[in-house]
C-alpha cells in the first residue's frame, strides 16, 4: 500500500471526484426517494436535495473564482470540470430512482406476481400530486408476461377524460401514468 502524507494514493482519486459523487449519489437516492414516496414527501426530499447542491455548486463556483485570481490552474480546471458535468451527472441520475426503487423491492413484486394468474398484475407506486389542487396523478408499475402491453409513447384520453401513458422500465415491467388532466 503507497502511502504518502498520511494518505493512501487509491483514495485521492476518490476525493478529486467526491463532489461529483456527492451529486450523483444524491441525486440518485432523491430520485429512488420520490420513486418510493411521491407526491409531498418525495417533493420535499428533492427540494432539500436541489438546495444541498445548489450549495455545493455555489461553493464551487467560489472555489474556482479563487484559483482564477490566485492563478492555481490545475484547480481552477478541477472546479471547472466539476461545474460542466454536475448538470449532466443529476440528469443521468434523476429517472434512475424507479429502477433503484424496482430492484430493492423485486423479490415482494416477484411473490406477488407469483400469487396472481391475471396478467397484466398492476402494482400502485402512488399519487404524484403535490396537493389535492394537482388533481389525480398516479404512478402505476404493470408486470405483463404475456407480451400484450403496449408503450403508450403520446398520452391516450378515455372516455371519462382520463389521460394515461405508459412507457417500458425493464423486462417485462411498464410505468404508466394516469392524470385527470386534459392531454
């Protein structure tokens, strides 16, 4: 093991990149949050989650202002670099959460599925809306083994002025989203 000013060099890589870690990590658990939890509670972890990283890219921002003046270029490329990928990395991470939130709890789904011979088996994951004010917003995960699911790409309005689209998550698992709003 090298180790060099009381630190191991396999773990200075790791600090050069832990605000982008940060990010993506918690972007990633906000997202599998509001997966898991919508509506309020999930709004809530993602507004504290867009807070911490505004901070965190403020302070960055600073970070590479000061070895701007004081002419640290190595650090200034460092804070730049980190300041160009942090919107990507949160993009990437935000639609990870309903597979994080799918492959926690698999194996209930998987007994689930297991207990029910009516395909295709719909399993609530909970209304979207903020407040009663937002209407009717649910999430949906579908599990259809039988290959009759369809992605439904632009929102479909039923006869009762129900708009619903769906789009495939892995496998045979959908989530569809069903709003009272006008398509």
């Amino acid at each position: 093991m090298n180790i060099t000013n009381g630190y191991v060099l396999a773990f200075t890589a790791i600090r050069r990149v832990r605000t982008v870690l940060f990010l993506f990590g918690g972007w990633l658990a906000g997202s599998t949050l509001w997966s898991a939890f919508p509506g309020p509670y999930g709004a809530l972890f993602l507004i504290i989650l867009s807070l911490v990283t505004v901070i965190s890219l403020i302070l960055a921002l600073c970070q590479a202002g000061s070895a701007l003046f004081a002419k640290r270029w190595q650090l200034f490329g460092k804070r730049l670099i980190l300041l160009v990928f942090a919107v990507p990395i949160m993009l990437i991470s935000l639609p990870l959460g309903d597979y994080v939130h799918l492959a926690f709890l698999y194996p209930y789904y998987r007994e689930k599925i297991a207990q029910t011979s009516k395909r295709p088996v719909r399993f609530k994951w909970g209304d979207q809306a903020l407040s009663v004010l937002d209407g009717y917003q649910m999430q949906i995960l579908l599990y259809d083994d039988t290959g009759a699911t369809t992605i439904i790409a632009k929102p479909v309005q039923d006869k009762y002025q129900i708009c619903t689209y769906r789009y495939h998550l892995i496998g045979n698992f959908y989530i569809e989203h069903v709003t009272d709003d006008p398509c």
